[in-house]
C-alpha cells in the first residue's frame, strides 16, 4: 500500500476507536494526570521520505512518561555502546513496570532498560556523563524535533517527584548492589523531569523517526546510532516496550513500540515511517487503551508490521 493512503487509515481508525477513548481510566497517581480528560485522541505517521499524516488531537501536547525511556536509552546506548548491557538485561519482566521483586534476587541489575528499574540505570549512566542528564535529554529531544520550545512541565516534574517512594526505593536498591554511581537525588531528580516533558504526537513520530530510518535522522542524514544498534532498540522496544503486554502487543499489532503512563504509544515501520498516537485512557496494564486498538487497526488496514 503506498504511502498516500495513510491519510484516509488514519480517518477510519479516529472513526473506529472513538467510543474507546471515553474507556479506561487515566493516571492518576499526581494531580496533573488525573485531570487531563478522556475523550482525547490524536495519531500521526511521519514517513522517511518526509510525510506527516495526522488525525484528531494530534497536535497537543501530552505528558511523554515512559515514552522518555525510549530517548534516554539511545542516548545511553550512544554513550556505552553494548557495555551497557553489563548494568541491564533487555528481557521482558513479567512484572509491572515499577516493580521492585526482581531486583532484589537479580542482584541489582534491571530486567531492562523500559521499565523504571532499567530506566533509572540508564539515567544513571547519563549523569555520570552530563551536569545535567535532564537538560541534556531536553536538548536531545529539541534536536530530533528541530523544536527549541519543548519543556519540562515543572508541575507534573515537581509532582513526580514528591511521590517517587517506589522510584527511590528502587535506586537505593540497585546502588546497595553498586549498580548506581550517582547519588540518588540526582538520579531521580533527572527521571522525573525526563517524564515530565511534554510533546504532540506529530513531535513525539518525528522524534522517533531515525529508529525507523535504521539509526539515521532521515531530515538531516545524521546517523545516531549504528544499523545494528538501532535494531536492538527496536527489538527491545517489540519485547519489552509496552509493560506487561509487550506479548500481547505484539501478538496484535506487529510493531516495536514504546507507551506511557499518559497515554501515547510511539511505534515503528521499520525502513518507512514512525507512529505515535495518544489517548489518555488506559488499560489494566498502562497502556493507552484506545492507542493500542488504533495501533491494531493500523497494522490490520495497510498489511504492514514486522512480519
Ligand atoms: N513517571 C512515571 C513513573 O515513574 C512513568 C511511568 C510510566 O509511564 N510507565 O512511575
């Protein structure tokens, strides 16, 4: 299917999920969450060739979360290359994304790099690195974009903050096994503000986009990650990238793809395009729950996916 029909997909699966998005329950664990509302849906694909095809709320800002995860390992993996592997394992959990069971018995060593375990190890390595992991992610994110007016939303990074226990107990556990350098303030100081940015779906697909393009930022030419390092994201991303139900995921939709907690999902064409789409309603496992039918449907109407 060509690339000009992404358009009108788009438009049947805004139609199809809409009932969906006044389904599920959104974050509510700070007050800046719990009161963004249902009924919102935005979904864009942006192809290698330079193509945006949008739908819905695509162009409002969201809370990133977890999708952060997804940035801040490839930075890491540019820093360390596959060394990285020594402080984290790339295999599912099994377990929500904040647990702390695994860690104890796996000494230390996160199952992988997407949930907060994993995702705290890797901010780790960037603050060893950077004054600032935070800033440096931000100026990250501006780069992918070509955007200089993506922020912290301060209020939700202050929230966050303020409720980190699980987070902080987490970091203190993996530096009791010298699995992080950086004191732990530092450390979630800089998660929670990388969670807190705030991005459109159409921002969040353009940042994605060199995963797609095999580690190249196809509006530049810049390659940020080798061939081989930009498929072990990806294949991190199919098996581990969306909690709990990366199986499932999987099963359904055939896409590497990274959610948050706010309800956006980024996914891969590989070699042809980026998704993101968002929904603030989640499932039972923190999945958008309208973002993930979108997702299946997408895959189902233009026969594409990884397989
Ligand atoms: N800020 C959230 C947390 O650390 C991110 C969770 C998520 O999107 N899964 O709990």
């Amino acid at each position: 299917m060509a690339t000009y029909d992404y358009q009108n997909i788009l438009e049947t699966i805004a139609a199809e999920v809409s009932p969906l998005t006044w389904q599920g329950k959104v974050a509510d664990y700070i007050p800046a969450l719990a009161s963004v509302p249902l009924g919102k849906f935005g979904m864009s694909v942006q192809t290698v060739d330079g193509q945006t095809f949008s739908v819905g709320d695509a162009e409002e800002r969201f809370s990133i979360q977890s999708m952060s995860k997804l940035f801040t390992l490839t930075m890491a993996f540019r820093l360390l290359g596959d060394e990285l592997w020594q402080r984290l394992g790339r295999e599912p959990s099994g377990n929500p994304f904040n647990s702390l069971v695994q860690l104890e018995y796996e000494q230390g060593k996160p199952r992988n790099p997407f949930i907060n375990a994993g995702a705290l190890v890797v901010t780790d390595v960037l603050s060893s690195h950077y004054v600032q992991a935070e800033i440096a992610f931000l100026q990250f994110m501006r780069k992918l974009t070509g955007l200089t007016n993506i922020h912290f939303d301060t209020v939700v990074a202050q929230s966050e903050i303020a409720t980190s226990s699980r987070n902080a107990a987490m970091a203190h556990l993996m530096k009791s096994f010298g699995n992080l350098k950086s004191p732990v303030d530092i450390v979630l100081n800089s998660y929670c503000h990388q969670c807190s940015v705030t991005m459109s779906c159409e921002e969040i697909a353009r940042a994605a986009l060199f995963l797609a393009n095999h580690g190249e930022v196809p509006m530049s030419g810049e390659r940020l990650l080798s061939v081989s390092a930009s498929k072990r994201i990806s294949a991190v991303m199919l098996t581990c990238g969306t909690y709990d139900a990366a199986g499932d995921f999987a099963f359904r939709v055939g896409l590497p793809a990274k959610s948050g907690v706010g309800g956006g999902i980024v996914a891969l064409l590989p070699g042809e395009a980026s998704i993101c789409v968002w929904s603030p309603g989640l499932d039972e496992n923190g999945n958008s729950l309208a973002g993930g039918k979108a997702l299946e449907l997408f895959t189902t109407l233009t026969g594409r996916s990884i397989f």
